[in-house]
C-alpha cells in the first residue's frame, strides 16, 4: 500500500474566527493563546524525515497569529525536511505586508473562503481576499483557495458559487468547494442530491475536470495510485503527537486503524458494484453514514460525467 504522510504542525488553537463547523473546539478551547515550541518543531520535524514524510503544513487554530514566528518556523521545516510547508489559513490576518514577509516560504498558502451566498461567518472579507489572490498570487507567493463549504441547503447553487469565486480571483486558481464531512456532516435529501448533480454537470460542462472538486467524497489525487492511502499526524501546540509520544507510535496506531475500518468497510460493502474500485475514506468514518456518503459520491460522479461529455459533444 501506498502511503502519502502529511504532518500537520498545529501552532496554537487560538483563533478569532471561531468557525461553526470546526474541529478544534471538540478537543481544545480556540481561546488558548499557547504556541508550538521551536524545540518541539525541530523534533518532529526530525522524526518525520526519518519516516519518510511527504509533506508538512502548518495549521490550528489560526497559524498566522503566531506573527512573525511563523515565517521562522517556516524556515526550520524547510532547513531540517528541505520540504516548504505549507499553511492553511482563514486568512483573518493576511495582508499587503504578511504576503511580502511570506516571499518564498511555502509551497502553497491555502486560504478558506467562505460561501459567498450563504457564509458561515463574516468575520473575513471574502471580496478582500479574492482580490489579494488575484493581485499578488504567484510562484514565491502562491496564495490558493482552501475550502469552500457549501451546506446541502446551497447546492443549487453551486455555479453561481464556483463562478465568482473563480472569475473573482481573476481564475488565478480553482476553488476548492465540498460540503461539511466526517462527523459535521448532513445527510442531504433527493432534492438536495439532484441539484448537486445539476449543477455539477454545469460547473464541469463550462469548466472541463476540475482538480480539486469536493475532495472528500471524490478522492484526493493520492487516490490516482492504486491502493494509496492518505495518512495525516497531528503535532499539537503541547507538542504532543494526537496523545502519543511519538510520531512512529502515532502512525502505527492509524496504521492498526485503517486496517480494522477497511475490514469492517469490506464486509458492510460486500454487494455494493463499487466495491472494487472505491478508494477508503477516512478510518474514522462512520460506518452509518458510509450510505450517505455514497448518495453524495454518486450524485457528484454523474454530474462530472454528464458535464464532460457534454462538453466533448459540443466541442
């Protein structure tokens, strides 16, 4: 099995966002104004190159409230890895200055964008960071859309949402829709499901294959190889691996995990057609909620086929 790692450096929880669907607040409080330790940094960044890890992102809470010790940070991983990290943000504190100051540090600055219809919150500018996108993104700043979540309640309109956000940032890159996941999750009803394929196919009719296109249910382009797996550690501000010691305690644990889940998925599966070309999702998917999910997947998969081939017929 192919196993693509990712660790995430979470520098602190804090965050003035406080988004209504996040994780974070299950397990720590978004008040709490501690922040990773260089040393614990160096260390896991050490591990994780004697692991053979792929890549390393920063995160939280709200990573770019660390200020300037960000941009060290950033230079540590890439001294120790010579991997860039990259940074995923809500972009509360990005600006003119934090862009020049970020030059040449990280392979990508995911930035979420809310729904521009129907926003989670307003707490950061969407227009705002549409147009730093479209202005200042490029190889040494390559500022990127993060996620887009969109509720079932908004999938009919799904082109209109992926077209200002695209034709927004002047298409410097693709926006990253889904819907909320794992345990934030909402089952849709027929209604719902039909419009997300409607407006699937439009999006792809006018766009071709988009890259990046509700990842969670449609796979990550790890999913390209064939048995691949997706692995993602946690450092959290504490310094700690996820209550382990160690990173390598950590992956053995998810390793012992997916395993099991696969096992279980295979038997609850068993007469499902797609049983044998379906990529696992994460271990920590419920099993009743695997229907639901593949509801979605198949609505998104007849959008994107309808759309392309409609596309090819009229071109």
């Amino acid at each position: 099995m192919f196993v693509y790692k990712i660790l995430t450096l979470n520098m602190t929880w804090l965050c003035p966002v406080k988004c209504p669907y996040c994780h974070v607040e299950r397990k720590a409080s978004l008040k709490d104004d501690h922040y990773l330790d260089k040393a614990d940094l160096v260390r896991a960044c050490k591990e994780a190159l004697s692991l053979s890890f792929n890549e390393f992102r920063f995160s939280g809470g709200e990573p770019t409230s660390a200020g300037d010790k960000l941009f060290d940070y950033a230079r540590t991983v890439f001294d120790i890895t010579g991997v860039k990290p990259s940074i995923l943000t809500s972009g509360v504190y990005i600006n003119e200055n934090w862009i020049r100051k970020s030059s040449g540090l990280f392979s990508s600055i995911y930035i979420s964008v809310e729904n521009p219809l129907h926003p989670f919150h307003e707490v950061v500018d969407v227009n705002l960071i549409l147009k730093y996108i479209k202005e200042y993104s490029s190889e040494e700043t390559p500022l990127r859309f993060g996620l887009t979540l969109v509720g079932p309640e908004s999938y009919k309109n799904l082109f209109e949402i992926f077209e200002s956000l695209y034709e927004g940032c002047g298409q410097k890159c693709w926006p990253q829709l889904t819907s909320p996941y794992l345990r934030s999750f909402v089952k849709p009803t027929k209604k719902e499901l039909k419009a997300l394929s409607v407006e699937t196919q439009k999006i792809f009719r006018k766009y071709g294959a988009i890259p990046c296109y509700f990842l969670a249910f449609t796979g990550d382009k790890v999913f390209e190889k064939e048995h691949a797996y997706r692995q993602v550690a946690n450092l959290n501000p504490d310094g700690s691996y996820e209550k382990f010691y160690s990173l390598k305690q950590l992956i053995n644990h998810k390793k012992e995990k997916l395993n099991k889940s696969i096992k279980k998925r295979s038997t609850f599966c068993q007469n499902c057609d797609w049983k044998d070309c379906c990529s696992p999702f994460s271990e920590d998917l419920e099993l009743n909620m695997c229907a639901s999910y593949c509801d979605v997947r198949r609505a998104l998969f007849d959008g994107m086929l309808d759309g392309l081939e409609n596309a090819a017929t009229a071109n």
